[in-house]
C-alpha cells in the first residue's frame, strides 16, 4: 500500500527514521533540479548534479535527527537546506585550487548559502545558445541579464530564483523569505516584467 507523502513525513517526525529514504526519494526530482541550478558552471564538468544529490541524501540522513527535533514547515524545505549546505561545501572543495578572484566572485555575499543569486540565474537563462554564432554573444547576453538583475532587489531576485528554476510553489517561496503568498506573487510578476525587454533579445 502506497503511503502519501504526508503521513511518511509525520512519521519521520514522530521518530521513524526508517522511512526517511522512501521520503527522499518523493523529493529527489525536486532536489536535482535546485542542484541543476544552483551548481556553478566553474565546477559543473567536474561534479554533476546526480554526485550532489547523494551527498544530499548522506547529508541529510546522518543530521535526520535535526528535523525531527526541529520546527520547519515541511521535509522539503528542510532538505532544501541541506541542500544549500552540501552545495556550499562541493563549491568551497572544488574552487580550493582556483585564483583568489575565482573564490571571491563565488563567495561574494557569505550569508547566502546558495552563492551568487544574479550569476546563477543570468548564466540558466541564456543556457541554451549553443551555436556557434550564438556562442560568440553569450558573454555579452550574461552581461546584460546580470545587470538587468543587479537593478532589482536581492528578494525580487531570489523570487524568480524560486519559482522560474527550482520550481518551489508560490506558498513555499512566501515560507521560505517570509512574505505573504500575495506578496510573493506580485513580486515574482513584477520582476519577471522587468526582465522581459532583455529576454526578448535571447
């Protein structure tokens, strides 16, 4: 009998830990695709994002006691924050033997675990100009969607981080930053229309 997502999460949260790999596996999916974007292109070739997920997993189940004697609104945020911290930690690994410039662009703002917000969602957007004509402009265009970007505010941006690439649902992005959903809505709507002059170039 297949148990919903709900019930194995009260579970867990009542000290069955032995449902915790049944439980990942419903937020694999997810989990990979904030790892897809959240990975740095400078590492992207060395690691991918399955390794990642695993250390996620290992991560995560060593520290299981840390949910359950916590208060977080769901698993999934919660692993999410797992998420962020291995992934800071592959960064800090991998970028070790880079310049001192590399680790400083990588490592600009420390209070967020995920890095460089701007960077990250400029390089997704434009991820598929692969051509070699398309190629030749893809700097240029990274440089136009950073600086679109850097006019908006740090939550705007994270916004459309949530909801565009790790594909959070308006209701955890509003828990997540601490908004209401309206709020969280019209946000994600106002920046996404600040951004729609320089994407119709792409």
């Amino acid at each position: 009998m297949n148990t919903n997502v709900g019930d194995i999460e009260q579970q867990l949260q009542q000290g069955d830990l032995s449902l915790f790999a049944e439980a990942f596996s419903r937020h694999r999916p997810r989990l990979w695709q904030i790892i897809h974007f959240r990975l740095s292109d400078q590492i992207r070739a060395r690691v991918d994002a399955d390794d990642v997920l695993q250390d996620v997993y290992l991560d995560a189940e060593k520290r299981l006691n840390h949910f359950v004697d916590g208060d977080f609104p769901s698993l999934f945020l919660w692993l999410r924050l797992v998420t962020a911290q291995t992934l800071s930690r592959v960064h800090r690994r991998h970028l070790a033997t880079e310049s001192r410039s590399t680790l400083r662009e990588s490592s600009r703002n420390d209070g967020d675990l995920f890095g460089n917000t701007s960077l990250c969602l400029s390089q997704r957007f434009i991820a598929h100009l692969t051509s070699p004509s398309q190629a030749a402009v893809k700097v240029e265009m990274i440089e136009e969607v950073r600086s679109a970007l850097g006019e908006m505010s740090d939550m705007d941006r994270e916004v459309i981080a949530l909801r565009h690439f790790e594909e959070l649902t308006n209701q955890e992005v509003a828990m997540e930053l601490g908004i209401t959903p309206k709020a969280a809505s019209i946000r994600y709507v106002r920046a996404l229309e600040r951004l729609r002059g320089v994407l119709e170039k792409i």
